[in-house]
C-alpha cells in the first residue's frame, strides 16, 4: 500500500524511509511552520497622518504625497490655464465653454494599465463559402467544357473505317495527322484524293 509523501505529494511504499522523487525522509517529524505575524504600524495606516503626527513638509512649490511603499513624493502642482490675448481659443463642447452643443468625449485610456483591444470585425460565413463555391463552379465549367469538345476516338475510329471502306478520302482528310510537309502538298480534302 503506498502512502502520500509529505514534502511533495507523491505515491511511497509504507516501507520506504525516503521518497524516490524529492528524498524526503519519510521517518522524520514534519516541521511546522510557525504563524504569520501582522506587520505592526506605528501610527495607523502608512500615510495617513494624524494631527500628533509630523507629516511630511514640501521643499518647493509641489505637492507631498506618499507612496503606498511610505516613499515620499514631491509631484508638482499644475499650471493654471492661461487667459488673456495669447491664451488658446476655446473650443465649442469643452468644458468651461458655452458655444455649440457638448460633445460625448471619445474613449479615453489612462496613462498605465492594460492596453485596450479594439474587437475584430467578424467575418460571416459567407466571406468563406462563397468564394468557395465560386471556385468550383469555374473548374467544374471548364471541366465540362473540356470533356464535351474533345473528340471520342471511338467515334472517330468508325468514321475512319467507314470511309476507308468506301474510298471516300475527303471524309478521311480531317482525321488524318499529317506533317508540316504533307500538310504543304495536301491543303485540303480536294487535293488529298
């Protein structure tokens, strides 16, 4: 009978002092881990500052902020819109403006996470079966085409003994291959009698 080897799970035999995977020794007292402890927080949550606390002073003209890590992060504050003669004209449907009818704002993605996929377009089943079809109709056309004007040479056999039988050699003439040079002194069926 085999028994589950502590350390890595796998079958033993209740004889075996180690296991042939991971040799662990199956006679030894497992160890226990000792429980997980909660980190201890001086003051609360990391951060978060009370009125007894020193929180964090600003060295310039920026924000202080803290990372969760408890870094401290000086982020400058930002820059006021400009107004007057050099400002930028506002555009109709932004905020702040009053000409034209608002505008839905189009899909927007912040500056980290993850990257959204526009979905493809989906392609019905005819973008495949039809071109398909159209395919085997054009070599099945052709095919047809091809079988039924060529010439049955069973056929062509009788035409050839029925006029060799009765000497008609204008009837003989189109089955008969011939080369260049016949060809020149025969033209046609007229001179080939």
């Amino acid at each position: 009978m085999a028994i589950a080897c502590p350390s890595c799970g796998s079958g033993v035999s209740e004889t075996a002092d180690k296991c042939p995977i991971c040799q662990f020794s199956m006679n030894a007292e497992p160890e226990i881990a000792p429980p997980p402890t909660a980190p201890t927080v001086a003051n609360g949550l990391p951060g978060i500052y009370t009125m007894d606390d020193q929180a964090p002073q600003s060295t310039g003209g920026g924000e202080v902020r803290i990372s969760l890590t408890g870094e401290v992060i000086e982020v400058p504050r930002p820059a006021p819109p400009r107004t007057g003669p050099g400002a930028p004209p506002e555009t109709p449907g932004k905020k702040g403006s009053s000409a034209g009818p608002a505008q839905r704002p189009g899909p927007t993605r912040g500056k980290y996470g993850i990257p959204v996929e526009e979905p493809e377009e989906k392609k019905g089943i005819g973008a495949y079966v039809f071109p398909a079809l159209f395919a085997i109709m054009i070599i099945g056309g052709g095919g047809y085409w091809f079988m039924n004007n060529r010439s049955n040479p069973k056929d062509n056999a009788l035409i050839a003994y029925k006029a060799l039988a009765k000497m008609d050699f204008k009837a003989l003439y189109p089955l008969v291959a011939m080369n260049d040079n016949d060809r020149k002194k025969f033209p046609d069926a007229a001179a080939f009698e």
